[in-house]
C-alpha cells in the first residue's frame, strides 16, 4: 500500500497514466452509452480491430513509432471500417451483425498480415507494435499520455455540448429530422467520435479489450437508471473509476498490463450491478418474485375460503386444493394470521370478519378486471390502471368506495354488466 501511494504521489509516469486512463474511463463510458441505446455496440469492436493496419500502415510509412502518426493511421482505418459497415448495411440485405463479423474479420486479419511485415523490416523488432493488440499503458511516454489526455477531455466536452441533439437522434430520429436537426451529420459526428475514443484508447487497453471498456460501464449504468442524463454520468463514472482502479492495481507489481485489470474492474462493478442493483439486479427480481408468489397465496386461500362459503376449512384440505409449496403455505398462512385475517385451532381455519372484507375485495377487483376484458367496448371510459399498479392488492376503502360509484354508473348504463357481475357471485353484495 505504501509503495502505491508513493507511486501516486511522487512517480510522475504514474501520475500521468493515472490522468489519462481516468479520462480515457470518462469518454469511453460516455460514448458507450450512446452506443448502446444505438444498437451499435458491436461497431466499437469493429472499429478497434479495424484500427490495428492503420497502426502497421502508419510505422511503415513513417519507419518509426511516433505516437501522433500512429493514431492518425488508426483513426483513418477505423472510419473506413465503421463507414463500410454502414454502407453495407444500408445498400445491401446483410444485416449489421453480419457486416460487423465481416469487416472486423477482414481488417484484424488484415493487420496480422503487416504485423509480419514490419516485423521483417530492419526497425520492425524495436516497433513494438505488438503493444497494440493487448495495450500496455506503462509504454506510453508524457508526450503520449498529454494527447491521449486532451483528446479525452475533447470528446467529453463535445458530447456534453451535443447532448441534446444526440438524445433526440438516437430516441426518435424521424422527429429529429421534423425539427430540422441534421440527423445524418450527427450519425457522422457520433461515429467519428466512437472512432476518436477507440483509438486513443488501444495503447492503454488494446485492441481486443478496447471494446469492453465502451460498452461495460454503459451496461453497468442501465442496471441503475431510467434517465438517459443519470445513466452517461454514472457510465463515465464507472469508466473512470475502472481506468485509476486498473492503473493503480498495475503498478503493485511488474509486468502486470494496466488494459485487462482496468477491464476486469469495470466487469467487477457490472456484476455488483446487475446483483444489487435496486430495480433490475437479479437479487431484487428474486426478491419481488417471491414477494409476488407470497401475496398470489395470500389472495388464492382467503379468495378460496370466501368462495367456499365456509367459515371454517381443514389446513390439510385447502393446501391440497393448492398448488403452492409447503414452505411458502406455511409461512402465508403464519402472515395471514398474523394480520388477523385467520384463525387455526386443531387444523381447523377459521376466516375472521376482517379476513372476509378482505377476500370480498379481492373478488371485487378480480371481477372487474376479468369483465373489462370481456366487455372493452362497454368498460372502456373505465380507468383501472391505477389498480394494476397496485398489482390487484387489495384498495383501501376510499379506493374501493370511488371503484363502486364508478361501476354504478356503468350499470346504469349497461344494466347486463350488473347482472353478469351478481351471477359471478352468486347474488352477494360487497361490504364496503
């Protein structure tokens, strides 16, 4: 630990990587939103494998590895691959995921080749140019680090401006272009953009792994959000925290690439995401699923002790007319009677007055959604899906009386739909 903050605080290579990773993290994070809700999450794999015969271009036009040239030739491969991929797409019948596999394919296999081509020239075994395909961020120089830095910054800056115009264009491009926004310059800027970030980030996180740092922090933002504004800042968050995480856990020990442990921090926060998150983890889908299962048991017994017209049924008898577990029948029936709802003595179920309010009014609602969808038509002006929020709990008393005088009218209206509704049960009224 101490040698990590002396690293921090005192190594200036440190510090600079440090910076330029955390922007990288910010801008990747950013971009890949859009990316994301664009369906174009696959371009940015594309786009980083496309990249590397710019890189090999680059050196053997220039006959060294100057950082700047090396970026351009990159920047320039990966435009024409993401330009390509949209062309095929659009004037012809191949799909995007199909134009995607076949352009990456092409390019990275492309790359390979003159990979081995520079490796025979008289320069090639000092071109380090392997350095590219996995990133190794500890090889870039200050002069490096400052243009990757700017060049991040730069992107967040314009997305931020932009973020209206590109909100718009990825949500509902037809109405864009009714407001005159010029939607296929926007789709132009927006893929440069992915491009500029895909390059500046393959000498620090490569060309395989690149992909991973757009698209996980965007994923990871989804799991929290609804809002398009909260998801691309806590994405850039994620982004940014994995690209100083991964940088520091780099420089505990030697040899160890800053590119996949940035990756693999960004995969860790998506798992706590996806675990924890409070509306869409899989932890709090379990839980409103058992929640639901619980309250479904809840309605089915009081509802089947009502239908009966019992008060009193055997334990044994109403679990086997069941199709709940035992655990969960259990553990209903100990809720039940706990609200006061039921009473057992010897085995023996006993519905309390409030339990029956309670099965009466879960009937009622029951009812009533069943006869709008059989009658659309008739039950049309009547809003009910105030009560499908409620997920067919049982209303309040307010709730209910406002139901009543709504469904009064209706009858008044409608005189069969009273009728169809006392035959379903048996002539009894509801106690309000």
């Amino acid at each position: 630990m101490n040698h990590l903050w002396q690293s921090i605080l005192t190594d200036g290579n440190t510090q600079w990587v440090l910076l330029s990773t955390l922007l990288l993290g910010i801008a990747s994070g950013v971009l890949g939103s859009f990316a994301l809700l664009r369906k174009q999450s696959l371009i940015g794999d594309a786009v980083a494998h496309a990249a590397l015969p710019g890189i090999c271009f680059a050196f053997m036009f220039m006959g060294e590895k100057n950082f700047f040239v090396l970026l351009i030739g990159a920047a320039a491969t990966g435009l024409l691959a993401a330009y390509t991929i949209q062309l095929i797409t659009n004037t012809t019948r191949i799909k995007e995921d199909t134009a995607i596999c076949l352009v990456l394919s092409v390019f990275f296999g492309l790359g390979i080749v003159l990979l081995t081509k520079v490796a025979q020239m008289p320069t090639g075994n000092q071109s380090g140019l392997d350095d590219f395909i996995f990133g190794q961020a500890a090889s870039l120089v200050g002069r490096d680090v400052q243009l990757m830095g700017l060049t991040a910054a730069a992107l967040i800056i314009i997305t931020s401006l932009l973020f209206k115009e590109f909100k718009v264009s990825t949500f509902d491009p037809q109405f864009a272009k009714g407001i005159g926004l010029p939607v296929g310059f926007l789709n132009f800027l927006f893929v440069s953009l992915l491009v500029i970030t895909v390059v500046i980030g393959i000498q620090a996180v490569g060309v395989i792994l690149m992909a991973a740092m757009l698209i996980t922090p965007a994923i990871s933002a989804r799991y929290w959000t609804d809002s398009l504004r909260t998801m691309v800042f806590i994405s850039g968050m994620v982004g940014g925290l994995s690209g100083a995480i991964g940088t520091l856990i780099s420089t505990l020990g030697k040899g160890l690439s800053t590119g996949p442990f940035i990756v693999l921090t960004a995969t860790v926060i998506f798992i706590i995401s996806m675990l924890f998150s409070p509306k869409r983890g899989l932890i709090s889908v379990i839980l409103k699923r058992l929640k639901n299962d619980d309250r479904l048991a809840m309605r089915f017994i009081l509802k089947k002790m009502y239908e009966s017209g019992k008060q009193t049924i055997r334990v044994e008898y109403l679990f086997q007319q069941s199709n709940i577990s035992n655990l969960r029948f259990n553990r209903v029936l100990k809720h039940l009677m706990k609200k006061g709802y039921l009473n057992q003595e010897d085995g023996i179920l006993t519905i309390t007055k409030s339990g029956l309010m309670k099965a009466e009014q879960f009937s009622f609602v029951d009812e009533i959604m069943e006869l709008k969808e059989m009658y659309p038509s008739e039950l049309g002006s009547l809003d009910i899906q105030w009560i499908e929020k409620e997920e067919k709990e049982a209303l309040s008393k307010e709730q209910l009386t406002k139901l009543q005088m709504k469904m009064s009218d209706i009858y008044m209206q409608y005189p069969f739909l009273n009728v169809k509704m006392s035959s379903r049960r048996g002539g009894q009224g509801y106690e309000l």
